[in-house]
C-alpha cells in the first residue's frame, strides 16, 4: 500500500473530526450524566445493580441471576430489558437468554462484519454488544462476526469512595504502569493535585478527564494514528511500515509515551489521548484499560465486498463513501475504567455509548496499546482490503414496551 503524507493526515483528520463532534454531544438520544453527586451504594453481589435498585425490582441482592435464566440481573435490567423475575418474559416458550429473545424488549442493531485480527472475542460482549462466530477465519484472514448491539443502554453510575482501597485482582493489574500507558513520580504527584479532595473515583476520573481537555492540545502539526505502526516486545518498541516525514523518536514522545506526552502537554489522535487519560488514571489507582472499535455503518461505493444498509433510524451515515471518493476511514479507540465496582466506557464522558453520533463497535481491550499488534493488518488498502467489511446491517425497534 502506498502510505503519502495526504493519507495519513485524512485518517488522522477523520479520527479528530470524531473528537469534535463528541465535544458537541453525546450520541444520538443519549443523555448527559451529572457526576457530581454519583452516589456510593452498596452491591452486594457485585452485578452492578445496587442492593437498593434490587430492592425496588424484588431481585436477589445476593444472586446476580434471580430468575436463573443464565442473563444477569444487570443485563436483563439495563441492557435487554427484560424481566429478571422471570425466565420467559413474554411467555411464548422460548426463554428471554435466547439470541433473538432478548432483542424484543430493547432497540438493537443486527450487523454481519468481517473483520481481520486484531480483535478479541472474549470481551466483545459487554454491556452495549453481543457478538458470537459465524465462520472463519477464511484464507484472507476474515472471520465473519454476528453482533448485535444495544445502543440505548443507559448505564447506572455509582462511585466508589475515593482514594480506592479494595479493588479485585482481576481489575487492580490493569493499575500498573504499561509500556505506552506509563507513568512517574513527578505525575503521580500531579495527579493528587488534579484530583484534589475527590471523595469519589467518580469525581477523580472525571477530575482527570477534564484536566487533559483544559491543558493539553492536540499535535496538529503533524498527527498519525500512531497504533498502526508500533509493536513492542519483551519492553521493546519496534516501528513498522513508517514512512513519514515525521521523526519516529518526536512521533514516540508526542503520540505513544504517556509520561513525555504529560511533560509536553501535548497528545495526537484519539489512541494517544486515550492512553494519556489512561496512564494519569491508573497513577490514580484508578484501573483503567483501552478500547478499540470500529464504525458499522461504513462502506465504500468502489469496494467489492456486498453492502446491505437496512436502518430504520438515522444513524450517521457520513462514513458510506460514494464510488471514486478517495477518503479514508479509521477507528476510534478510547478506555474503560473501572468505577463504582463496574467497567464503564469512558472518552470526554463517563458511561458513554460511542464517541459520535455513529454505531461503533468494540473490538478488544487491553491494558496497554503494546499488548496488541495492527501492523499486520492495519493501515491496508481501506477500499478494497482493509480490515473490516460491513456485510448487512438492520436495526429493530422493541417488539414489547411495558
């Protein structure tokens, strides 16, 4: 693939693009969160639902599934919408666990996606998304995803009193310092003053957020989805397939190290901030991991791979690109952060679906962007051989509103 400098600039263009719209709002039909009063509530089971929102709906606040049907509490509550009193919410036999059941109480959106490694099918199915296997890999390396996702989850945020004294295992490792994501004495003594008396890590994470949005900028000069290039192993960072006008050792210190970015105040695309943001938290003894994910409605005129775009709601569809358009797309990455005892999506917001008024999907997570390699697959042809094909997408409205 040919790589100018026009071209890295139109996908670094286009990932910022997507920062300045989520500045403007949140997702379409989603709502602001005010989290400044997050309240610290009890959840005894820990399936995210307070023992005071279990009391209201008469579920067990020690079981994190009443009803048995093998979907949790949570899930059934926050995100299908059906009853987690009963196995069989509709009761027309089949049980709400299945695939297609559990779609009747919610909005979803159904997407068939081919899609190329990197990607990690164990945590793709979270709060906003099921995704499962339907064939794959093939000979190019595609393995064909069935998704669907549920974009008008609203997560209930709860906090946690703040510094954080008990976190599990499974969320403290994502605490340490990573190669990308690292960190020192000098920011974790900023950090304390950043985050001030928070008496939440509600209010400390979104402390933080607001602090790299007020004193950093964006390297506008020259800004590179710097993931495409950058492998590391054994703690060793290797750059692939770069040919840029851009030194690699300025395109390190300004993109990838969390710890010269903090220094110079300064960070590149939505990858790079993502792991400042993520580096000044987990020096918070907040955990927090990154997210990358990729746009669903997204399509070129000229590729050869079938399309089919079914929505019923208007959902941005800037991103289908007509025969012959010469842009380009990318991703969008952004973290996870571990509050109130559950893992939440976070960007400029905290408990947000998406960065845009799009459809993205998750495709893995990670402690630290060395964890992970694109540069096998990414950056690629994004016409005809890119590392993911939207096949078919359709959306349904809830079959039951009470």
């Amino acid at each position: 693939m040919a790589k100018p400098m026009k071209k890295y600039l139109i996908i670094a263009g286009v990932i910022f693009l997507l920062v300045v719209i989520a500045g403007v709002g949140a997702c379409f039909g989603r709502q602001r969160y005010s989290l400044s009063n997050a309240p610290i509530l009890p959840d005894t089971d820990q399936d995210g639902l307070s023992d005071k929102t279990e009391t209201k709906l008469s579920t067990d606040p020690m079981l994190v599934d009443t009803d048995g049907d093998l979907l949790t509490d949570y899930d059934e509550v926050v995100k299908y919408g059906t009853n987690p009193l009963n196995i069989d919410s509709d009761g027309d036999s089949i049980l709400d666990n299945d695939w297609e059941e559990r779609r009747e109480y919610a909005y979803s959106v159904y997407t068939l996606l081919m899609i190329r490694k990197p990607f990690d099918i164990e945590v793709m199915t979270d709060t906003y998304q099921d995704v499962r296997v339907v064939a794959g890999p093939d000979k190019d390396g595609y393995t064909t995803l069935e998704i669907v996702m549920y974009p008008d989850t609203q997560v209930p945020i709860t906090a946690s009193s703040y510094p954080l004294t008990a976190v599990p295992d499974e969320a403290a490792r994502y605490i340490k310092p990573g190669i990308a994501t690292n960190y020192n004495a000098e920011m974790q003594a900023a950090v304390k003053t950043i985050v001030g008396n928070a008496q939440t890590d509600v209010q400390a994470a979104q402390r933080i957020l607001d602090w790299v949005q007020q004193n950093t900028t964006y390297h506008l000069d020259y800004s590179i989805p710097e993931f495409f290039y950058i492998t590391a192993e054994e703690g060793k960072v290797s750059v692939h397939n770069y040919e840029d006008p851009f030194p690699v050792d300025e395109m390190l210190r300004t993109h990838y190290y969390a710890d010269s970015m903090f220094a110079e105040r300064t960070h590149g695309t939505c990858t790079s901030v993502a792991t400042l943001k993520c580096a000044l938290l987990k020096a918070a003894g907040i955990p927090c991991r990154l997210i990358q994910t990729v746009p669903v409605v997204f399509s070129h005129g000229s590729q050869t791979v079938p399309y089919t775009n079914n929505l019923i709601r208007t959902w941005n569809n800037e991103l289908e690109q007509p025969q012959g358009d010469d842009r380009i797309m990318a991703s969008h990455g952004y973290m996870e952060v571990y509050l109130g005892g559950q893992w939440l999506r976070v960007d400029r917001e905290i408990g947000i679906y998406c960065q845009a008024p799009g459809l993205y999907l998750k495709i893995l997570s990670v402690g630290d962007w060395s964890e992970v390699d694109f540069t096998e697959t990414w950056p690629v042809d994004w016409v005809q051989e890119r590392p993911f094909y939207t096949l078919l997408i359709d959306d349904q409205e809830p079959k039951h509103t009470d």
